[in-house]
C-alpha cells in the first residue's frame, strides 16, 4: 500500500487543489481519489480533472492519518 498525491481542478469553478489516497495502485488510487475529490466539492466527477500524480508516499502500518471531514 502506498499514499498517492495528486492534483486536481474543479472544471466549473477553477479551483485548483491537491488530494491524495491510499491503496495498492495508482489506478485504484485515482479511481476512488476523484469520487472523493467530487464529495468534497459537492459536485459530479465529469467535473473534475484528475491531474499529475505528485508524490507517493509508502506506508509502513505505524502512520497515522486523520480524515480531512475529522480534521476539521
């Protein structure tokens, strides 16, 4: 498992931003980043553009991640 980065626009508003997720693949990864990229910007995946993979990270099982809706 390893923790993908990637870049994002909401093609309606313009806005620009990173999200990542974690799983076995980049295909797998950019599949369920971008319904959850929609979630989030309570929008439609047609209107997302999934960009450049930005960085990934490899997870180890003793790191801890905090959901963004926890973090808030």
């Amino acid at each position: 498992m390893a923790r993908y980065l990637f870049a994002f626009e909401v093609k309606s508003t313009g806005k620009k931003g990173e999200f990542s997720w974690t799983a076995a693949t980049e295909e797998e990864a950019r599949a369920k980043v971008l319904l959850k990229i929609a979630d989030f910007e309570f929008t439609e995946t047609d209107d997302i553009v999934l960009g450049d993979l930005l960085d990934v990270k490899q997870t180890t099982g003793d790191q801890y991640y905090e959901c963004e809706g926890c973090s808030a």
